[in-house]
C-alpha cells in the first residue's frame, strides 16, 4: 500500500496540463483586471486602421449586409 502512494506521488505525467491551466487561469485574470485598458487599446487600433466605418465594403464595393437588417 505505500509504495503505491509513494508511486502515485512520485507520477509526473499530468504535470504539463495543470501547468497550462495555471497559465491560462494567469492570463485570463490579467485580461480582466486590465479589461478597460485593453479594450481602449484595442479600439484604437482598429480606429487608426479604419477611421471611417463606410470603408469596411466587400470585394465589390458594394456594403456588407447583415441578414434581417435593412
């Protein structure tokens, strides 16, 4: 029965997933404590990429409509 235990303990083979679980659970706890910060930075990406939003058509010119919108 010890040794059993001991062997249990000793046993490394689900060490990598609990490792990217702890960095995931890491990751997703700065993302939200910095949520407000990124989301700013992130619009203003997309408004340095596109200033006016009319410019955002399909390869033929003509504007991207959603179904059910007119």
């Amino acid at each position: 029965m010890f040794c059993t235990v001991k062997r249990f303990f000793n046993e490394e083979d689900g060490m990598g997933t609990v490792e990217v679980i702890i960095i995931i659970a890491v990751l997703v706890g700065v993302a939200l404590l910095f949520r407000s910060q990124l989301i700013r930075f992130v619009n203003s990406i997309i408004e340095n990429l596109f200033p006016d939003g009319s410019q955002l058509e399909n390869n033929t010119g003509t504007q991207i409509k959603l179904k059910g919108t007119d």
